[in-house]
C-alpha cells in the first residue's frame, strides 16, 4: 500500500467536500437560464467536442486505473485517477463554456434513435449531477489511507463515473449533428 498523501481530517473534508459539490451543481443548474449572446469570433460548439475527447479520455484513465490497482500497482493508480480528476475539471470548465455561449441544442433524431438518445440523456444528467462528491470522498479516503473505506466506496463510484465518461461521448455523437 502507499504512504498516506494527506492528513485525515474529516470534518474538514466534509465541509468542503459538499460545499464545493454544492456549488458546481448550482452553476450547472443555472446554466440552463443563462446563455451569453456574444460572438466570440469561432464556433462554440468545440466546447462540445473538447468535451468529447475529454470524457473518452478520462472512461480510458478510468479503465486503466482500475486494472493497475488490481494489479497492486497502486502509485499508478493514483497517478491515473488524480489524472482523471484534473481532467474532469477541465471538462467542467469547457461545459460550462460552451453552455454560457452555445445555449440548449435540440435533438432532431426521429425514430428508434430519438428513444435511444433521451434514454442515455436520462440516465447521464442524473447520474452527472450526483458523482462529484462521491468521486472526491473517493479520493479523499485514498489519500488519507483508509483503503478498505476507499475500495467500499470506489466500488460504488467507479462504474457510475465511468458510466458518465463514455455515455458523455454517446450523447455528443448523437446531437453533434444538430448544432
């Protein structure tokens, strides 16, 4: 196992934790009544395509952290995940981005496809909306060292994170075609 990288403090952890959790939630409600009517001299819509490689980047992150910690290469693992997470604020700041400049976009698909769509978007919000602090508890327990608390929860946080990171390139496939 790794040396612990971090203090435990969890009543700190806590306030933080949910405080920021709160806040990026916030933001991203909001953006659904905000929209910057501005030209900006590009087409905004790579936000979205950033965005793209971004979550298919961090679902590959993912993949490989979980394997290298199955494999008792923990230090890797770290690396990967912390890689992961830098990446998802990245993410987080080009969706808000191209949210703010680009507005809502309406799905054109028709038949089998238009069901298929709404059932991914279904599942990807929520699912979006709730992982963040279960990713940072996650690490938190990680960092600090209490494995067997940060494996119990990581069973729980990973596939809904890589979930999110591979149905986010899905959605953007699908309604690309409608910017």
């Amino acid at each position: 196992m790794l040396t612990p990288s971090w203090t435990k403090n969890d009543k700190k952890a806590k306030i933080l934790i949910y405080t920021f959790s709160i806040i990026v939630f916030a933001v991203v409600v909001a953006l659904g009544r905000v929209q910057l009517k501005t030209d900006i001299g590009f087409d905004v819509h790579i936000f979205a395509r950033i965005n793209a490689v971004i979550n298919s980047i961090v679902a590959v992150l993912l993949l490989v952290a979980l394997f290298a910690a199955k494999n008792g290469k923990y230090e890797r693992h770290k690396r990967l995940m912390l890689t992961a997470m830098v990446l998802s604020i990245l993410f987080l700041l080009s969706y808000i981005a191209h949210h703010l400049l680009a507005g809502d976009t309406k799905f054109g698909g028709q038949g089998a496809i238009r069901y298929i769509y709404f059932f991914i978007l279904a599942t990807h919000i929520p699912l979006a909306g709730i992982i963040l602090p279960f990713i940072l508890f996650t690490a938190y327990r990680g960092l600090i060292g209490e494995y067997p608390r940060h494996r119990k929860i990581a069973k729980l946080t990973w596939p809904i994170w890589f979930y999110v990171a591979v149905t986010g390139p899905i959605i953007y496939v699908l309604i690309s075609p409608y910017y």
